[in-house]
C-alpha cells in the first residue's frame, strides 16, 4: 500500500516493491537494528521511490497525477452513502483540492506529508526514514501544511463575507416586512 502511494499507480507500486525487496535483500546484513525493521524499509522504499523520479521523464506527470488522485481517495477510509448529502459532497470537493495541491509539492515534501498524515508516522520515523533530521521534517511538514492552509483561507474568507452580506441582506428585508 505505501508503494502504491509513492509511486501513483499498480503498476509502479509492483516495480517499486519488487525493487525495495531486492535491495532489502542484498542489504539485510547492514540493518543493526538501532531502528525498527519497518523504519529501515521505509527508507529504502523512499530512496528508491526519489532515484526513480529522478530518472522518469517528465511526461509521466499527467499520467501520475490521474493514479495519485485514485490512489488517494482508495486510501482515505470515506463511506459513500447512496444518497450524497451536501457534507459528502463538500468533503469530496475538499479532498480533490488538496490532491491537486499534493501534487504542486515537490516529491520529498508530499513524501513527507503522506508518510506523517496518512501513514501515521512520527517525525522521528519519518526523519530516519528519509535521512534527515527531525527538525527538517518538522519544517518541511509545516510549510506544506502552511502552504494548504494559505490555498483554503482566500475562499473561506470569502465565503464568510458572503454569508455576512446574506445575513444583513435577511435582516433588512424581515425589517422592511414588519
């Protein structure tokens, strides 16, 4: 599953796997164990995931963007009601506005947000995971965090006015009636 989320699609996630493994493998004798087994897999999965994005050509973009969204959605545990409720469909809109927000971010920093918000790891497993520190991840994780907040404050102070002026335009009319 957390091939499938770095890499975009099954078909690179099976690739990615099967790399992972393989280098796992032929390094098993270097893991001392100052980590968890998990962490250290983590790590080779993310190199390996970063040294395939360096070498992929950039059409792979448009067809990586089309299998991150499902990839995406397939994760996140939303029940679909039949009947769609005005919440439901909010929620959704929300969730398509941070993937294409995900995927404006460049590859480390997504890494690093999923591994934190859908994984669940800490910064400290993440931090080992990508060989780096955890302030790093914590700076990291802030400014794409910030960077979201920022793309959703605009329209939800807008609609704030909105409502405002619905508001007032409520009130005078049911003062124009009495």
């Amino acid at each position: 599953m957390l091939a499938l989320k770095y890499s975009g699609n099954h078909h690179d996630a099976e690739d990615l796997t099967q790399e992972v493994m393989m280098n796992a493998y032929k390094s098993i004798h270097q893991f001392r164990g100052m980590s968890s087994f998990h962490t250290w897999l983590s790590r080779i999965m993310v190199n390996a995931f970063l040294n395939k994005k360096r070498k992929s050509d950039p059409l792979a973009g448009s067809q990586r963007q089309e299998t991150t969204e499902e990839a995406f959605e397939a994760s996140w545990p939303i029940s679909r009601p039949i009947h769609t409720s005005e919440r439901t469909v909010h929620n959704g809109l929300v969730a398509q506005q941070v993937i294409d927000m995900l995927e404006q971010v460049p590859p480390r920093q997504r890494l690093m947000f999923l591994m934190k918000h859908q994984e669940g790891l800490t910064c400290e497993e993440i931090a080992d995971s990508m060989g780096t520190s955890v302030g790093t991840v914590k700076k990291t994780l802030f400014r794409v965090v910030d960077r979201l907040r920022q793309h959703f404050a605009a329209p939800a102070a807008a609609a704030r006015v909105v409502a405002h002026e619905r508001l007032r335009m409520q009130a005078r009319q049911g003062a124009a009636i009495e």
